[in-house]
C-alpha cells in the first residue's frame, strides 16, 4: 500500500529512506507501507541521527510527520 | 535452406527435444565476482543521462510469445523511431527517451538486440530481421538436436538441450556480446531481461543486483545465454544453471531488507520480496536453475511495478519521483497474448497429454498477466488520486499505454491476431502484420495520442493529468 511523509527540518534537504535518497525535507513523499529508517544523509548537522518508523495507515492529507533537529556542524 | 515440417507448437516441439534428452544446462561456468562493489557492473545508475534525462520517464515491457511477441514489439519499437514529443517546447524523439525495456522470452530478443545494437535493429534485410524476425529459427533448433555430434554433447550431464539454443542464439545474433558490451556503450534503455528462478518460482533478471547476493559476475555473462534463459519454455528445453558463489564477495545486502523483514503483518509482498533475496545469500545454494521468464511473468511488468510502488529496488522509479526527477512516466506495456482455438470442447474425448501441458504451462500465466495490468491500473489511479487530494506532492504526469491484439476492432482481423500460434517460425506476411499491427495499435492508443499531442487532450488540467 501506498503511505505518506513530511519529515520536518529547518532547512529543504534531501531525506535518505532505508539508505538511499528517497525524498526532500518539508515535502510529502510516497514510500511503500513498512518499516523504515530515514535521515538526512551525510552531513551529520541534525539529530537524532535517524529515525525508524512503521509506516502504516496514512493519507495523503495526513502523512507522518518526522521530525528532526538541526544542530551545530560537526 | 533446410526445412524440416512446420510443427503444431512450441509444445510440440517441446516433446521431439524430449525425446532426444539430455539434462540441466550447465556447460559454461559462470565468472565469480571477485569484489562486490555497488558501483560497478550493468545497473540503471550507470548509464548516461546526458541526451536521455530521467524527466520523461518511459518504460517498456515486452511479453512473451516467440516470433509472434518479438515482431510485434519491434514494430512498436519502430513506431516510437518516428514519433516526436515535446518537452519545454523542444522536440525530442520518443524512442530516444526510453529508460528501461523489461522483456520476457520471445519479447527479450528484440530488446536485447535493441540494446546492444541500437538503430542497427531497424535495418531492411539486416542480421536481426534475416537472422531471426524472417528465419526459421525452430528448424536451426531441431537440426542441431538431430546432429549426431550434439548427441554426444546431451549425453554428459552438464550439457542440456538449453545450451544448443544459447549456441544457436549466439551464431544468429548476438555473436560473442556479453553484458561488459551493454555496460560499455552505457547507452539507455536499461535492458531487463527476465527469466524464472525455477526452484523459488521468482523473477529472476540479468542485471548487476541480481548477480550480487550469489557473488556472480554478470559483466562476463554471454547476452545470448541470457535470452535463451529468458525463452527457456518448460518441456521444449532444459533448465539452465548458472554458478552460485554466495557469501564470498564481501556483498552486503540492501539496508531496507532487514526492515522488510519485519513487514509480514503490515506488507506480506514487501516481506516476501526480502525473504526472496536472502534466500540468494544461503551458503547451500550452489546453483541457480533458470526457466522461461514467462513462468513468473508473462509480460514483464512486475519488475517495472515494484519499482514504481516500492523504493526497495536500485532503480526505484517511485525515488525518482519523490526526488522530483520524474515528470511524466510513460508505461508502454506490449502484449502479445494469443487465444488459439483447440476445438476440445466439440468432443467428449479426453484432451490428450500435449492438451493438458498447454493448458497448464500457459493458463496460470495469462490469468498472472491479466492481474499484472490491473495491478499498474490501480497503481496510477491511486498516485493520481494522491496527487489532487495532496498538492504538496511531486505532480507526476502518467500515462498507462497498453498495446495488445485485444484492442483490434475489427472481430475477424482480431480473430486471426489472436490466432497466431506461438513459434519461431512465422510467414514472412504474417511478421510484416504483426510490425505494422504494433505500430498502429500504439499510434492508435488514445493515451499515446495524448501524449504525443497534449495541446488537442482538452483542457490544461487533463493534459496535466496524463492518462493514469
């Protein structure tokens, strides 16, 4: 089935789902119904480092929201 | 030129090769992957985008069905060489923009060749139609099984009756290329030729991934052999067997496997297409026997539909879309399905042996085929139901464009489509209608016309809509 997400971050940057690029922050995307981990990839400025969610009964008009901080360059 | 007389079928073929005998394929070796490295062997990623962008996304599928399925999609090839679309007020050739060609049995002749040739398929009299479009390809089959010297050859038990098409496929048209050559040119269309992974009953294609988890090499691997696997009909040959190497290449698998693998309750398929690839990895699997692509999926589709649903595959094209790389994704999908009469159901007799093989090895496919379609149908409706409800997601034009004899309107002129028999050996006027039929069945697709011509598609908001 199809799912929905918006992951939240300060800043429009690519989102990694399960290890790949797969989305940009602050925009809904599609990923197939499951679990999942995502991040924002190599520039480790945000935390936590990734989060994995089960991904499961969204609607377009209401996605998962994930949420990640932004924090000083490492 | 030799004749031997036409046969009933494949099927009939089928059972002459089986009197002959001979067991598995195996007389090549196929090459260890020394070192698994992501980046490196025949993967969508690799191919250059400079002239063919991902933009307009288009992907075709070829179906099985001998020379009946390989001349119908090379004349949809041939219509899409002369066809133009526009994009940002630019021309671009619409076979040009093709990305992927996902092909099953008699339908990954043409793509394979396609793929390593290019334009050159197209030439009048050329090796491609001489060599086989026009050419009794069953009667090369048959001689070689009767030669007394490919006796010998049967005999051993690592030389089957799959190993003389591959030798035959080789000599006519594909020469000594293996997939280095496709790697090579780095050309689009990503080439998906598709066989069946017999003992799992799962798709099973010749692309660099594939070849990973069992640390085989695919690069070294002859184009030919994989046709001959793809067009391995059960009965009228010999499973092929390929080398398995599993857990000696340092490969290590895709992270979404381990997370699917938590999905049986939320998502069986995603589930079981993780189980799928792990059973690769088991250190007991020495070989891989491959069938006919058609076993698994007749029209080669499910590839393309996982990776438009699914981000799980290296060339997710649902990826693309959520990178906003996609604007329109166009799926051409070239079915060459026949329905041939049998006239059983006159008679109280009971159908023959031949019968009940027929009606087994092709009636789970078509029905598997039929589900495939609507599976895509259902796929684009609801992404474009998405897409009106969410503004906020990408808005993705997709066009759903299905060439299949079908859609004839004519009831005798289909009758006669429908009728052609499943070989590969064809009339001469029976490969020239199925060319001009694929051409103009896709020309006459209302969703192809709204493609090539989305100024006459009525209003903006159905032009941007496509035809999901």
């Amino acid at each position: 089935m199809d799912e929905y997400v918006k992951v939240a971050f300060p800043t429009r940057r690519q989102v990694w789902v399960d290890g790949e690029p797969g989305g940009f922050t602050n925009k809904i995307f599609q990923v197939e119904t499951g679990n999942h981990v995502f991040d924002l990839g190599p520039k480790k400025n945000y935390k936590p480092e990734q989060q994995e969610c089960m991904v499961k009964g969204t609607l377009p008009e209401e996605p998962m929201i994930i949420a990640f901080e932004r924090v000083g360059d490492l | 030129m030799r004749r031997v007389p036409r046969m009933a079928g494949i099927l009939a073929l089928a059972f002459a090769l089986l009197a002959v005998g001979g067991c598995a394929g195996f007389a090549e070796k196929t090459e260890h992957l020394d070192a698994y490295d992501e980046f490196r062997g025949y993967r969508y990623e690799r191919l250059d985008k400079t002239d063919n962008k991902d933009d307009l996304f288009v992907i075709l599928t070829f179906s099985g069905g001998g020379t009946r399925a390989a001349a119908f999609s090379y004349g949809v090839l041939e219509a899409l060489r002369d066809t133009t679309v526009e994009m940002d007020g630019k021309p671009r050739n619409l076979l040009g923009e093709v990305d992927v060609i996902s092909s099953v049995s008699g339908g990954s002749f043409t793509a394979a060749y396609y793929g390593l040739y290019g334009n050159d398929i197209f030439t009048e009299g050329g090796r491609f139609q001489n060599n086989f479009l026009y050419h009794d390809v069953q009667a090369d089959l048959l001689y070689k099984l009767f030669n007394p010297y490919n006796w010998v050859r049967l005999a051993s038990p690592e030389f089957g009756r799959i190993e003389l098409a591959s030798e035959l496929y080789q000599k006519l048209l594909f020469s000594d290329a293996t997939f280095h050559d496709l790697e090579g040119h780095r050309r689009k269309p990503f080439i998906m030729i598709n066989a069946t992974d017999m003992v799992k009953g799962s798709q099973f294609t010749f692309t660099q991934s594939q070849f990973d988890p069992i640390c085989a090499d695919l690069s070294r691997f002859p184009i030919a052999r994989a046709v001959a696997a793809s067009s391995n009909f059960p009965l009228a040959f010999s499973p092929l067997a390929i080398n398995s190497y599993p857990g000696t290449c340092g490969y290590t698998e895709p992270k979404w496997v381990q997370q699917a693998l938590g999905d049986l309750p939320a998502n069986p398929r995603r589930y079981y297409r993780a189980r799928m690839l792990r059973t690769y990895e088991e250190a007991d699997r020495r070989y891989v026997h491959l069938l006919d692509g058609g076993v698994a999926d007749n029209i080669g589709l499910r590839g393309p539909l996982t990776s438009i649903r699914s981000s799980d595959v290296d060339w997710s094209v649902l990826h693309k879309i959520n990178l906003e790389e996609v604007r329109k994704l166009v799926v051409i999908v070239v079915d060459a399905r026949n329905e041939v009469k049998s006239g059983l159901d006159k008679s109280p007799r009971a159908p023959g042996t031949l019968a009940v093989v027929n009606a087994i090895a092709t009636t789970p496919l078509d029905n598997y085929s039929f589900d495939s379609i609507e599976l895509l149908q259902d796929t684009f409706r609801r992404r474009d139901d998405a897409q009106r409800r969410q503004p906020d997601l990408h808005q993705v034009q997709l066009y759903r464009i299905y060439v299949g004899f079908d859609q004839i309107k004519d009831d005798a002129e289909r009758e006669a489509f429908l009728a052609t028999k499943t070989s590969f050996d064809l009339p001469r006027e029976r490969v020239d209608a199925l060319r001009r039929k694929g051409a103009e069945l896709l020309r006459q697709s209302a969703c192809f016309q709204k493609l090539i011509y989305p100024a006459a598609a009525g209003t903006a908001g159905a032009e941007a809509r496509g035809c999901p």
